[in-house]
C-alpha cells in the first residue's frame, strides 16, 4: 500500500491536473466553439475535445510522476487505468494461434483503423454483423495487444465476447516490462517441455452493453463481472474444435474485486488463469 506521503501527493497531482482541465474547457475550448456554432452544437464539440484530446492528454502527463502497481495482473487502458484481469494463455506459435482460434469459431478483430471505424459504426447502423470488427486497444508488457479475436453472440447488439493476446517475448520488451514477461513465462515452463515454442498472455472478456467511463465521459463496452467463464469458453471450443493438446487451470495471484473504468462497473477475478498448449 502506498505510503501517506505517496497518496497525498497523488490527490494533489490529480487535484491540479483536474482543475488545469475545467479552466481550459471553461475559458478556452468553449468559447471557441460557442462563437461559431449553435449553444447545443457548441456543448457537443465542447464534449468531445474535452473527453476525447484534453482529459486523456492530462491523465498521460500524470502518468509521468505516478505508475499503476496492478501489473502484469491486469491489462491497462491507455491512460493507465486497470482493465481486464489476465485470465488465460496460449501456448504455440503465431501462426498455430491464429489457426487453433478461427477453427474454434472466434474471428480475428481488424486493427483499429479510421475506415474500420467507420465501417463498424455503418454495419451498426444498418444492424448488419460485422465478426471482424475492432476491439478497443488495451497494454501490457508495454505495448497494445498483438493478437484480437471476438465470437458475436447472435441476436444481441453491443453483446460479444472477445480476447486481447501479448506475446510474452524479452525480444520484444523493454526493461521494465522484462520482469512482467518473465512473472508469466514460469507458467509456460511449468505447463510445457516445448521451450522453442511462443505463449501468449491473454485477457478474455465479455461486452454487454455500453457505459461512460468515469474519468473522462468516453463511451465505451460494459463488461460482464464474470471473467472466469470467459476463459472457459475459449478452453472449451478449442477443445471442441480438436486443436487443444492439454489445459490446466492454475492459480496466478490473489481473487480481486476491481473498479472498472465503466461507470458503475466492477470486474471479478478468481486469480486463476487457464494454460492451454494447441496441438
């Protein structure tokens, strides 16, 4: 636990960021708006500048003077906020990954682009299905995700299961993500002989509806509390699906009850994570 020193400083720092953000919103960005636009035309290019450029801007400088404690248990946001619990892993190639995961029936998420953008918000608007679409990008190891998949559950807009896959990889660490890559190698070591192979850490979710997130007003997913039966699922259509040699279900760090960015949301953990190695 931080000590009081500690978290008086952070109250400050975020304090002062916070109040830096409404004197810009109030004496620059609005105005700026206000003078061109209708009020309710103005309020809305106000809402998004303010969510989308200046309060993320703001929570990255404050990421400079204080770094998250919860990893690598959990993926992160990009302004540093806890995410999904880890919650499964891989062991194979990239290639055999990818394989295993489309014969289970999950489709790999197109990377989030402006034209994929904007191809999900037409497919939605148009309820039409759109297996491939982008999925939000989230950290660990000091990077996004390398590898997306989703499974869309029929008949529900906004309802889908998805999982985010990293490398565990020192090639591709830095040196503080080192020692993160290195907490969940030993797993592989333990689950598998096959020291030539990849493993792939992985964060499995499931999206039911959309929230506001609290720091900032963005829209985004909600996500079912339960992660554990997400890393079930998986588990069980690779096995359906004849591409899982093995799987153990093993425990990684202490059942946690986190405070999702999602207004009034809260995520699960067991603290166990399911190591599957894919034939």
């Amino acid at each position: 636990m931080a000590s009081s020193p500690a978290r008086i400083l952070k109250h400050f720092i975020v304090l002062l960021l916070g109040g830096a953000v409404v004197y810009l919103v109030v004496t620059q960005v609005f105005p700026f708006f206000d003078d061109r636009t209708p009020l309710a035309l103005a309020l809305f290019a106000t809402y998004l500048v303010t969510a989308y450029l200046v309060i993320p801007l703001a929570f990255r400088l404050f990421r400079l003077f204080y770094q998250p404690i919860h990893l690598p248990l959990y993926c992160t946001t990009p302004d540093g906020f806890a995410s999904d619990p880890v919650n499964i892993a891989l062991i194979g190639g990239r290639r055999q990954v990818i394989l295993a995961m489309e014969a289970a029936e999950w489709h790999r998420a197109d990377r989030k682009t402006l034209l994929s953008v904007v191809h999900q918000v037409v497919y939605a608007v148009l309820k039409r299905s759109y297996p491939n679409a982008p999925v939000s990008s989230l950290y660990l190891f000091g990077r996004t995700q390398d590898l997306a998949f989703q499974k869309e559950i029929p008949g529900s807009r906004g309802h889908r299961h998805h999982v985010r896959f990293w490398a565990a990889d020192d090639a591709l660490a830095n040196e503080f993500s080192k020692r993160q890559v290195q907490f969940w190698k030993r797993f592989r070591r333990r689950n598998s002989r096959r020291a030539d192979t990849g493993f792939w850490v992985g964060a499995a979710s499931k999206d039911i509806g959309f929230s506001l997130i609290r720091h900032n007003a963005q829209i985004t997913h909600l996500v079912h509390p339960n992660t554990r039966r997400e890393r079930l699922l998986i588990a069980r259509d690779l096995r359906r699906a004849g591409k899982l040699a093995g799987s153990r279900t093993m425990p990684a760090y202490r059942p946690v009850s986190l405070r999702n960015r999602a207004w009034r949301a809260r995520l699960l953990s067991d603290g166990h994570v399911t190591i599957c190695e894919l034939k």
